[in-house]
C-alpha cells in the first residue's frame, strides 16, 4: 500500500477535524488535490470504518471563502451516524465568487495613540503643561504630609510651563543669563585672619571630630608636635565611585609653647568601610582615616562648588587637579596636586558644601 504524503494527510486532518455541515476553505495549495482523485480509508478503533473521497479540487485564493457546500475551492463534511464520515469535495474548475464586504459590517479597532513621552517627537510645552495637571498627589504621594509640598511644586512647574507657552505665542526671546566663568585666586591668609573671618560660627561635632584626628595624625608622622587652637570649617561628601571624604580647616601651633605662632591647617580623611565592621566588636575604632595633612602659612585656594571656574588647560574627563570643587570658597585648600578627591568640576557628585 502507497504511503501517503504529508499534503494527504494534512487534507485529510483538516477535513475530519470539524463538524459535519460546516464548509471549510482550501486556502492552500495542495498538490496532491489537483494532481487526481485520492481514496483514503481510516479505521477508527471500534467505530468500523469509514471511507473518504476527495475530488480534484481547485486551490482558493487567499481570503476566499466559499459560501456554498457545493461551491469550488471547498469542503463539505457531513456526518450521517457516529463511526462514518463522507468528506466530498466537488470543483467545477472555477474560482469562487470573492464575497463583497457590507460597509459598517466590520467593527474597526480605535486607534488610541500613545502618550506624547512615548513618541519619536518631543514633547510640546502644551503637553508638558497637560502632562504636569494631571499629575495627581494620591498616586505620587504615599503620605498626607508630602501633599502640600507636591502641590507647590507643581504648581511652580506649571506656571514655568505657561510661561514658556506665552514666550512661544508671543514670539518674544528668552533671555538666559549667561554663564559667568570666574576662579579662586591664589591667597594668603594667616591663623589670625582666619579666625576672626570665622568669629561666633557655630561649629559641630563633626568639625571638632575630624580636626583631633588630623592631629593625631600629623603627631605620629612629625617629630615636632602640635597642638589645636581653634576648629574652623568642615565639608563631608561624596565621590562619584562611592568613596566618601571630608575637608577640614583648623589652626595649631606647637605642642607646649604658647607663644609660638598659631598657623592654619588643612586635612583630608576618607571614609573606610572595612572599619566600620570592627566598630560592632569594639566602641574606640574610627572609620575616618586621615589621608594628608598640609600647613597653609604659605599659600591656599578656597574651593569652586559655588562658581563655576575658569579653566584653561585641558582636563582629564571632568577631573580639575587643580582646585576643590566639592567646598566652597570658605574652606581653604592647597593646590590641587596635594589632596585626593573634590575635583569633579562636574560638581554631580557633591551634594554638599561646608
């Protein structure tokens, strides 16, 4: 017996695999239908056997459906009692009538188009004035207190929004204050002067903290000593790899000597993580390790996080080795070469400033 092809198989399948009366279409092309008549017997365990016919039939085209069972290009399965079906499929050779579409027949999907933040164009000031209106405060806040402050805020978008919008319509200029590059000059400036700029500030811990430290510090690598006078100003921040410093100023002169001549101080610590573990096992442990400390009788610079600095050499990425971008003007630094972090002119990192 002829093994049958995988187009027989696939036309005999698909006729038996619906219900008897409905007509199904032969969309594809078969070759096995054209080329003559097939007989195929299928047993069905238990149900006797049924025997099938199939025509030589014509392949329909692609989204005909017939509308007859009689009709060329289908199939019609009719089941007269359970264990036997006739599939016979009848073609007159011609390519059925293409059924015409009945206008209003056919629901049409919406188009719905998508939020302006989603499309390739930017978003107009309009839309941002809508987009920002509709921003509720029972989806954006988790807590009543925070209510009133998104409140504000959108408020003061919005009118930025209306402004620009205005701009737009009256074809007015916008004027942006321009961009005033200036720079730190190099300084002179004694203990004394320092601390009379400085007089009745408030100083915290924190200063107080890192100063003791720094001169810890310069006792164990100095042969001379000294001692500290007053504790100025302090900055902690951040750098953009995660490492966390802090500049500190201070004035000190030499250990046991009270006439001798107080100068001024600057030191950088770095925050150390490892250390902070081995605070869980004993309470005397600091995490702030001292990385330099200079004396700044000579010369100083303050710190650029307040302007934006005039720089005439070419930098390496953002990094400025000649200045502190991290403090302000207020704490006094040596040239750059001298101390590690702070020069991201960028300022991203620095969230803070002493």
């Amino acid at each position: 017996m002829k093994k049958p092809t995988l187009e027989e198989l696939y036309a005999t399948l698909s006729a038996f695999q619906v219900r008897p009366g409905y007509i199904v279409p032969v969309t594809a092309d078969l070759p096995c239908l054209v080329s003559g008549i097939a007989s195929i017997s299928l047993a069905e365990g238990g149900c006797g056997t049924s025997s099938t016919s199939v025509a030589p039939i014509l392949p329909a085209r692609g989204g005909d459906v017939p509308t007859s069972s009689s009709g060329a290009g289908s199939i019609s399965v009719a089941g007269a009692r359970a264990g036997s079906s006739s599939v016979v499929a009848a073609g007159s050779g011609e390519a059925p009538a293409r059924r015409k579409r009945t206008p209003g027949r056919w629901r049409r999907i919406p188009r719905i188009l998508p939020h302006p933040s989603l499309r390739n164009r930017p978003m107009t000031m309009q839309e941002l004035l809508e987009d920002c209106l509709d921003m509720s405060d029972e989806i954006y806040c988790f807590r009543e207190e925070d209510k009133p402050a998104f409140r504000e805020a959108r408020a003061k978008m919005a009118r930025f929004y209306q402004h620009m919008i205005d701009v737009e319509k009256n074809g007015n200029r916008l004027t942006l204050r321009p961009r005033v590059l200036l720079d730190t000059p190099e300084q002179h400036l004694t203990a004394e002067e320092m601390e009379a700029e400085l007089a009745g500030k408030n100083v915290g811990h924190q200063a107080h903290r890192y100063a003791n430290l720094a001169i810890d510090h310069y006792n164990t690598e100095n042969t001379v000593k000294i001692e500290l006078c007053t504790v100025l100003l302090s900055n902690y921040f951040f750098e953009i790899c995660g490492s966390t410093f802090a500049h500190v100023n201070f004035t000190a002169r030499t250990q046991d000597d009270n006439q001798a001549k107080k100068s001024l101080y600057f030191a950088e610590l770095k925050f150390n993580p490892v250390l902070l573990e081995l605070t869980e096992c004993a309470d005397d442990v600091e995490t702030m390790c001292v990385s330099s400390v200079h004396n700044l009788d000579h010369s100083c610079f303050g710190g650029c996080h307040e302007i934006n600095r005039k720089i005439d050499y070419v930098m390496s990425g953002n990094q400025d080795y000649e200045r502190c971008h991290a403090c302000s003007d207020r704490i006094k630094h040596p040239h750059g070469t001298k101390f590690v972090a702070g020069h991201d002119s960028s300022k991203i990192p620095y969230y803070t400033a002493g």
